[in-house]
C-alpha cells in the first residue's frame, strides 16, 4: 500500500515514522525481519507483534496495533478510488487534476470525484472511531460491499482498542518506580471516594487507586483522567469486563486482590500495567510469566520486610509491591528490603476519618507517608 495514503493520518496521530524517505538508500539487507512475535526496536522506534509496518519506495510508517485496521480501511479506500479514477480516464481522457483531493474526509458529494463514485454505486459511510480518536475519517466501500464493512487483512485480527504505546506502558512502571507510595481507597461511605483521595493527593501521593468496591469509584476516576500530575488505577479488578470499564473510565493502571490469569493476561496483550495480589513467591514468580510486570503482596505475610528481603534476594525480577499490613513506621524498612513500592489503604484513609470527613487530618497522614518513604 502507498505510504501517502497513510502519512496524512499517521501525522495527525503523532505515529513515529521509521526511515522515512530513506529506506532505498539504505539497502536491502535493512528490510530483512530481525525477530517475530516479539518486541523489537527499529531506529528508536519500538515495534510490538501486531503493529502494522506500511510504505513504499519512499519509506515506511509503523501503525500500532489499535489503529492498524482504521489505517488499513484508509489505504484499502483510496487504492478502491484509484482504480475507478483511472477506469474513468482511459474511457475518457482528460485532467486527472478535477478528481483531486481524494484524501480521506475531503470527498464532496457534488464534486466531480464524488459524483463519479455514486454514479459507480460507491458509497461513503464514517467508521465510529473510540475515544481520543479523531472523528470523521471517512472510508469508501466498493460495490456490493455491506456499508460501513471492513476489510480484514492478512486474516483474523486480535488488535484491541484498548492496547497501549511501549512508551506508555514504560512511563506508567517509571512513576511507580520514581514515587513508590501509592494511595488505596476502600471505603463504603457514599460521596466520600473523590474528597477523600483529594486529601491524600493534596499530602503529597502521586500515585492513586480507587478500588471498584468504593460507591462512585469510576465517576471519581473518570475525574482524575485528566489530571496530568497523579497517575490513576482502579483495584479489585476481578474479570477482563472489570478491567475494561475501569480503561473507559481512564485508568492508566489495574490492581486485583488475587492472581486472576485471564486477566494478567489481557493486560499483557493490551500493555497495560497490571499488579495483581499474591501471597506466595510460587504466586509472583507465576504472575510474572504471564505478564505481570507489578506483584501486589497482599493479604500481608508474617515477618513484613524480612519476608521481602529473602524474596527479592532471590527473584530480583519481581516488583514486590506490599498493601496490606505496609504502616509509616514500617515503610522504609519495606523498601529498604527490596520492595519496589508500596501500597497504603487504612493508614491512608483511616476510616474514622473519612466518615467524619477529617479532610485535612487525611493530609497530614499524607504528608507523613511521603516522607517516611524518602527516607528510605
């Protein structure tokens, strides 16, 4: 497929273009595969299995996997005009200039292009883009096609509109890694989710989770998705539905309480930064295989920081994230063990304090987690 049939969409996503007008002067041996069904990095620019790679002579542009389709249905409609365009110029010869622009979302219906294609039965339908996405990308199907149909290539597609960027994916794990303290909301009172978390974040937490057992949990998420200075997550996630809702809502990151496969899987797939609870080491080291690149030590486990010392001595791949039983008088000997960071819930939130909406006792607590966590 022509790579400018592409480059007009890929700029308006900021998609990385890969040795754009420079691959024919680079020679052949740079088109041959590196890897398959893995992760690799071409000229700083991080190809994931599923990614879609499109170009010409004039070099080529990497598609992610959530968008390959969408771009695909472009190219697929102008190749679907290019042909009719010139179907009608070797029967009538003329200035191929009056067809132009055939650019997706640039075709009139009186225009000279447009009434061509309805005089060929060529209908225009607009693919519902989801959210973040631009909207009004117009597609062309050929005739007899179903309205609005796609057109699968290089067969069944398991490209998901929740799939994240590597570089997000990485900058998500960098905060926890930067930040280490994460606030954990768990409580039943109505109306208490967002000014509670408020509190905490107001302390000095830049890290934050709303669990999906809190009343209000995804509207207060769904107000944190915009915030630029907090990263966002939802806990209890139980199912691959759970965690759906909780992306919709504008989680960057999803906790569960226990090692849930099918859903450490789906995450891995999507990259998104999951951190699921387990007790065991047997449990982590199996949550890491299929994906998990956080393991939440919950329930807590006697001996607390020497547990995880002895752990991390010997699994020094896990991230032990420690949530239940992680106190301020105790949180820098976890990290001083080898806990990658922690988890606050009831030393966060006392609840005392968030059903008497004691907001800014919240903060103080707030504050003085953060710093027993840079002492460490």
């Amino acid at each position: 497929m022509a790579l400018s049939a592409t480059r007009q969409f890929s700029e308006n996503m900021a998609f990385p273009f890969f040795s754009h007008s420079t691959t024919p002067r680079q020679g052949p041996h740079v088109h041959q595969p590196w890897s398959c069904n893995t992760v690799i990095n071409c000229g700083g620019v991080v190809v994931r299995p599923g990614d879609a790679i499109i170009g010409d002579q004039d070099g080529a542009v990497v598609i992610p996997a959530s968008h390959a389709q969408q771009v695909y249905d472009i190219a697929h409609s102008r190749e679907v005009i290019e042909e009719i365009v010139k179907e009608e110029l070797t029967k009538n010869p003329g200035p191929p200039g009056k067809f132009y622009p055939f650019m997706s979302g640039k075709i009139k219906p009186n225009s000279p292009l447009g009434q061509l294609l309805t005089s060929k039965g060529v209908k225009f339908v607009h693919c519902a883009a989801r959210p973040g996405t631009r909207l009004g990308v117009s597609t062309v199907a050929p005739t007899g096609a179903t309205l609005g149909s796609r057109r699968t290539v290089g067969g069944p597609s398991n490209m998901s509109t929740y799939t994240q960027t590597e570089a997000h994916y990485q900058s998500v794990l960098k905060q926890f890694a930067e930040h280490r303290a994460c606030a954990v909301l768990r409580t039943p009172i109505v109306g208490a989710c967002t000014p509670a978390m408020n509190a905490a974040v107001d302390g000095g937490f830049k890290l934050v989770e709303f669990t999906l057992t809190t009343p209000g949990c995804l509207d207060s998420v769904a107000e944190y998705a915009s915030r630029k200075d907090v990263l966002t997550g939802v806990g209890t996630v139980m199912t691959v539905d759970d965690a759906k809702r909780a992306l919709d809502a504008g989680a960057q990151f999803i906790v569960s309480p226990v090692l849930i496969p099918e859903v450490v899987e789906w995450c891995a797939a999507n990259k998104i930064v999951c951190a699921p609870g387990c007790q065991t080491p047997s449990e982590m080291v199996q949550a890491w295989k299929l994906g998990a690149p956080i393991q939440k030590l919950f329930p807590g486990v006697a001996g607390g920081p020497a547990w995880v010392r002895a752990v991390s001595a010997a699994l020094p791949m896990l991230r032990i994230n420690p949530t239940s039983g992680v106190e301020i008088s105790t949180a820098a000997d976890y990290l001083r063990a080898g806990a990658s960071s922690l988890g606050f819930v009831a030393p966060a939130f006392p609840p005392k304090l968030v059903e008497n909406k004691e907001w800014d006792a919240i903060s103080k607590i707030a504050s003085e987690i953060q710093a027993a966590v840079k002492s460490a």
